[in-house]
C-alpha cells in the first residue's frame, strides 16, 4: 500500500514538473519529421510539424543537414493546373501556435544527396532560427508509399 501511495505521488509530481517546464521554460518542438526520399538524385522533400511553445514568435530561416549539400524551404501551390514550386525565405510563427510542414504545402527541399540513405535511417537536420541556436531534429527517411 506504501509503495502503490509513493509510486502514485511520484506520478503526480512529475506530472506537474512536467507541464510545469511545458509553461515556464518553453521550447519549439517538432513532431512527426519525415524525409520522402525518392530514386537516384531527383531531391527529397521534409515534412514536419513545429509549435512554437516559447512566449515570443520566432522567424524559421532555412535548416541544413550533412546528408545533403544544399536544403532550402519550398512551398508547393497549383497554378492552372499545374504544381509549382517557390522558394520561401523565412516563415513566422506566433508564440503557442503550430506550422506544418505537408505535401502540397510547405516542405522542405534537399538537394544533392551527399550521403547512402535507405528507407528508415535517421537523418539530422538543423533548423535555424533567426536569433537562437540551431534546433536538431531527426527525419525518418520514408519512401513515397509511406506518405
Ligand atoms: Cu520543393
């Protein structure tokens, strides 16, 4: 009975220790961070979901990784009928809100392959953020079908 009642109060106080730094010590986050690699060196594309858990807005400016020469942020829109690509060079995200990051959307652009990859492998990328340290963030390598 002692040990249910401590195991119980442990329970709690991390629950609180945690959403606690959730609310006092914010932090961006990503989830669900996946790279569609394609066939030969036709370039891939990144998607993921960031929330800006900090209290001020942030400003993505670009990422790169050492899979890849060169990683640029896209977005994907249609044009009489036809899927266009832009660059975008930086993209705000008020604080508490979330960005996604999905095919036919924004993504990611990884270009020149510098690296072996296979499907399923862990890739690290470096997001940066204008005015703070680069965040790492680990993209599983999916193949299309995995989409
Ligand atoms: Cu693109």
């Amino acid at each position: 009975m002692r040990n249910l009642l401590s195991s119980l109060a442990l329970g709690i106080s991390l629950f609180v220790l945690s959403s606690g730094l959730a609310f006092a010590d914010g932090k961006i986050e990503v989830s669900d961070a996946r790279l569609r690699l394609l066939p030969g060196d036709v370039p891939a594309a990144g998607y993921f979901k960031l929330h800006n858990g900090t209290d001020e807005p942030i400003k993505l400016v670009g990422a790169h990784t050492g899979a890849y020469k060169k990683v640029m942020m896209h977005m994907s829109m249609e044009k009489d009928g036809m899927a266009e690509m832009h660059a975008v060079p930086e993209i705000d995200v008020a604080p508490g809100e979330d960005f996604e990051f999905a095919p036919s959307g924004y993504h990611l652009m990884f270009m020149k392959r510098s690296a072996l990859l296979q499907y399923g492998d862990k890739v690290t990328v470096m997001l940066k953020v204008e005015g703070q340290r680069d965040v790492p963030v680990n993209f599983k390598v999916v193949s299309p079908a995995d989409m």
